[in-house]
C-alpha cells in the first residue's frame, strides 16, 4: 500500500514524525541535515526518491527562523531528486499572527510564508488549526487544514464531568467559533471573555459575557499559547465570576518568554495541549498534559496518498 510513500523529518519534532511513520507502518525516510560552521544548513538526501509521493514534517515552531528555512531546503531537495509529489505537513504554521494590514506600512508575513512554500516547490500541505482560517486562501495549491478540538474533547471526556456542570468559555471574542465547536461536547452554556489588546504583547481581561459562571467547571479554548498572557488573564476574569475549577485546551504550545511561570502561577486544574510543537523540559508543568495529534495526521496521510477524502477529518 505505502510502497511508493517516504516520510521525511526535518529537525524541528522528530518525535512526531516517528510516531506517525509508525502509525502508518513504515519508517523515516533517511536524510542528512547539519549545519555549516557559518550557520547554513546543509541537507542531504540519502535513499533515492524518484517518482514517489514525499511527506515532510516540519512544524515551524521556535526557532522559527531556522525551522521555515530547513523546510524549504527539504523542499528543493526533494524537487531536484524528481518526487512525483511533495506534501508539506505543518502541524504548527509559523508566521501566522499578521494575516492581514490592521495598520499602515505592515507586511503579510503568512501569505509571504505561503509563497516561500509554494515557489520551493511543494504541491500541497496538510495542516492543523491555523491562527486564521483564511490563510488556507493564500496558497495556490491544495490545503488541507485539520482540527485538534475533536481530540482535546476526547480527553476532556475521560474525566467524567457532567455537562450541566460544565461551561465553555471563549478567552476572546475572535474565539466564539472555536469555543462553539467545543460546546457540544463539553457544556451546555458559553461565556466570552471582553479581551482588550494595549500592545502587540499586552492584553486586558476585565467583563465576561454569558455564562453562567459561579459554581461550575470551566473549559477555556484556545488556538495557542505563546507568551499565556491572554489565556492567563482569561483564566484569572473566569476564576473572579465564581469558576470551581478551571480547565485550559489548547492546539500549539508555543510557550515562550513568561508563559511557563505564568501558568504555574496561575488557578488552573490542568492544561492540555497537542504535541504539534515539541516542549522542552523546562517548559513542562506537573499539571500540563499533552494529546497526540500523529493518528490525525497520519490518517490524513493515508487517504492523501491513496487519492481519497480527507474531508471528514476537518470536522
């Protein structure tokens, strides 16, 4: 079945890319990556790939910088060594936050992002919870862009709360929609977090929408943790209004600068996150959980190679 399939792994999660050629059965195609003494990187492509349907992992994750360029060197690697089908898959898609100009003399770091991609040579990317769902729209080539929300639902499940002791609380007003895929499943009332932004780093939590709050087990959703400023401050507005216990889900652990002390500092039961990004030990917390996200993308990976729908796997 996967006898014309090779999966490679750049630098940037090994792990999971291991873990999804194990869950599909094969192993990782064999690659040379180091670096020259001057910073570049070098890669190397040591099986023969002609003709074959070419799957590269790389979430582009901090270092950002360096992970985005290895990915497109990968690319061109394989273009030159005659792939019949290059697939980038991005379980995280870095440069994400400036989809738009919000304000004069910007850039559009994701569609600039989508081109590098394109024009290295990739025909197509398969994805998981972009920052904004129209960056799928920058690609010219065929995205396919998957959801976590069923898998950290799951998760949540095994605990065995009763949903009219649960609420869904979205951090912020642009999470509505992905706190509503959520609501279904876990609660049966959605509250909103008033999130006010004073900088590019800084956010304000004052008032909250809906609920009802007092008493009941709170989920709050997000897409990401970077700095955990904003969940954080959510966190704190849900605690205030009465929350018993406070649970946090989210996609792409990020976590950087403050984030680590500031949700250990933080009134939260547990924080569950996919492994789309790898943590590093000092970024683990005794109550932070990690969910694979390797059975999606590998599933993805199948029906790709196979020439079948992925279709139900973004729901």
């Amino acid at each position: 079945m996967y006898d014309q399939l090779t999966i490679f792994s750049g630098r940037a999660h090994r792990a999971l890319a291991s873990e999804i050629a194990e869950y599909l059965g094969v192993g990782l195609g064999a690659i040379e990556l180091t670096d020259f003494p001057d910073g570049e990187i070098s890669v190397k492509l040591t099986q023969n790939i002609r003709g074959r349907d070419v799957y590269l992992v790389q979430p582009t994750g901090p270092p950002v910088n360096n992970n985005l360029m290895e990915l497109l060197i990968i690319i061109d690697a394989c273009k030159r060594a005659s792939a019949a089908r290059i697939t980038a898959v991005l379980p995280y898609f870095g440069y994400a936050r400036q989809d738009r100009k919000d304000s004069g003399r910007v850039p559009i770091t994701s569609k600039m992002v989508a081109n590098l991609i394109t024009k290295a040579g990739a025909d197509r990317v398969l994805t998981m919870d972009l920052h904004a769902a129209q960056i799928q729209g920058f690609f010219d080539l065929p995205v396919d862009h998957l959801y976590a929300a069923p898998i950290l639902d799951e998760y949540f499940q095994t605990l065995g709360i009763p949903k009219e002791k649960c609420v869904v609380v979205s951090p912020d007003e642009g999470g509505i929609k992905r706190s509503l895929q959520h609501l279904e499943t876990l609660g049966t009332s959605l509250a909103i977090v008033d999130k006010r932004r004073s900088s590019a780093t800084e956010t304000k939590q004052a008032n909250l929408i809906g609920g009802p709050i007092e008493g009941k087990v709170a989920f709050l959703f997000d897409d990401m943790i970077t700095t955990a400023g904003s969940i954080v401050g959510a966190v704190n507005v849900v605690k205030a209004h009465g929350a018993s216990e406070i649970y946090v889900g989210a996609s792409h652990a990020v976590m950087c600068g403050a984030a680590t002390t500031r949700l250990r500092e933080a009134p939260i039961k547990e924080i569950v996150v996919t492994n789309s990004l790898p943590l590093s030990p000092d970024q683990k917390l005794p109550n932070l959980r990690t969910v694979s996200v390797a059975p999606l993308l590998s599933e993805a990976i199948r029906r790709i190679h196979r020439n079948e729908s992925v279709s139900y796997l973004f729901d």
